[in-house]
C-alpha cells in the first residue's frame, strides 16, 4: 500500500493540473486525479488536492503529472495553495517504513524532438490521412522496444482524428491518442499534437488512425497544424532492451 498525494488545478468538475498512474505492462490507469477524487488546496478556488491509498499489485508502474500553459509552481495567477511546493504528485509509504520490494526506477526518458530522429528508426506510419478514413499497418518487434509515439490530430476535450495501438493477438488497445495527453499543434485550437514515449513487449501490434468527416490532410475546415504533413501517426524505435 502506498499513499498518493497529488495537488493541481481543477473547476467545473474538470481538472487542468493533474496526475495519474499508469500500469507499464498493460497501459492501463490504475489512478488518476479526477475532480471528484479532490478537496480545496487552499488558496484559489481552482487549487485541489488528491489522497488515496493504493493497494498496488506486484508490477512496474509510472507516475505521470501534466499542466497547462497558466497557473502552476512559482508561475501563479491566483492565489496558491496553502502547499505549493506539493503541486504535482507523490507517493509515500502509509507507515514510516519504506515497504519491502519498492524500487525507484529512472523515469521514462522524454520523447525527442521528431527532427532529432533518422527515418530509418521509422517502425510503422500512417500520414497524410483524408477525411472518412481507417487506416491499418501491422508492425512485428522481435523484442522489447522503446519506442516514440509522434501523432497529430484533431479534438475538443475529445478526439475525432485520432491513432492507437493494439496488439494483434489480444486484441487489447495498449496505448491510445487521448485528449489530455496532447498539445496544441499550431493553426487551429482543435490541432493536437502528441508526442510519448513508450515501451512495448516483444510481439505483433496493428497501427491504426481514424478520421472523422471534416478537418483531415489537405481538406482542412480551419487552420492546418504547423506540421500537416505527418498529420496522423508515426511510431519510431529509440532503443531496444
């Protein structure tokens, strides 16, 4: 058991600054920071705060946080919290005693610039998608992989043109394009860029992107992202265990 405590930005039962928890081998999230989850921080309205005790299963986890572009450490437009040296997230033994067989792994190295990436490290890519489209690439990797997730789309709180990955046996989704993990990708607001990093097991995936009927490659029903052209998905390998 470990006890997560995560401090951000929220109203409207909607949060901005947050934290979650994520399963490594199967992408899943055991936990995240939803408003409804959190108390008043102190301060501004906005500022709320998150605390849970987690049961954890033997396994390899990642704790992630994300804010936007206002309001976060040092870098206020509203009052802070009561403790804004706590905005973001943590996790700490219930007792004063850290617990047996807890380990510390180095974080997930932060995707790189797509422009410091040859083409050869392309694994599998679907750009330039049209309107009205669903487009597959099966992929095989013989063993472990790190690999970088670099997908423009579009979206409002949700996505329309979107990629995921699944794996081909199970059938199992094992990442998707979500709405919070993007950025604005220049042009229109509704222009989302994600770049992750990611680490996939040995087997065989499908690579898929989807598109609604209006905003896609070269139709485009408001401005285009800065970089149209790889509009859709690319995977790239950056190292293998």
């Amino acid at each position: 058991n470990l006890r997560v405590i995560a401090v951000g930005e929220g109203r409207n039962d909607e949060m901005f600054d947050f934290g979650w928890i994520e399963d490594m081998r199967t992408k899943r999230r055991i936990w995240q920071m939803d408003y409804r989850k959190t108390t008043h921080a102190g301060g501004a309205d906005k500022n709320r705060q998150a605390e849970e005790v987690i049961n954890f299963a033997p396994g390899t986890y990642t704790l992630y946080y994300r804010t936007d572009d206002s309001h976060a450490y040092r870098d206020w437009n509203s009052r802070a919290p009561y403790r804004p040296e706590r905005w973001g997230i943590a996790l700490f033994p219930v007792d004063d005693d850290k617990p047996k067989g807890l380990h510390v792994l180095p974080g997930i190295p932060r995707a790189p610039e797509i422009r410091d990436l040859p083409n050869e490290n392309v694994v599998a890519q679907i750009i330039e998608v049209h309107d009205d489209e669903h487009i597959r690439k099966t992929f095989r990797l013989n063993r472990e992989t790190l690999m970088m997730v670099y997908a423009i789309g579009e979206g409002d709180d949700e996505m329309y043109d979107y990629g995921w990955i699944e794996n081909r046996n199970t059938r199992e989704t094992v990442w998707r394009m979500e709405y919070q993990k993007t950025e604005q990708a220049g042009g229109a607001d509704k222009n989302r860029l994600c770049r992750e990093t990611i680490l996939l097991p040995a087997g065989e995936y499908v690579l898929h992107y989807l598109t609604d009927g209006s905003h896609s490659f070269e139709e485009w029903n408001a401005r285009p992202p800065r970089d149209r052209f790889n509009y859709g998905i690319t995977l790239y390998e950056l190292e293998r265990h």
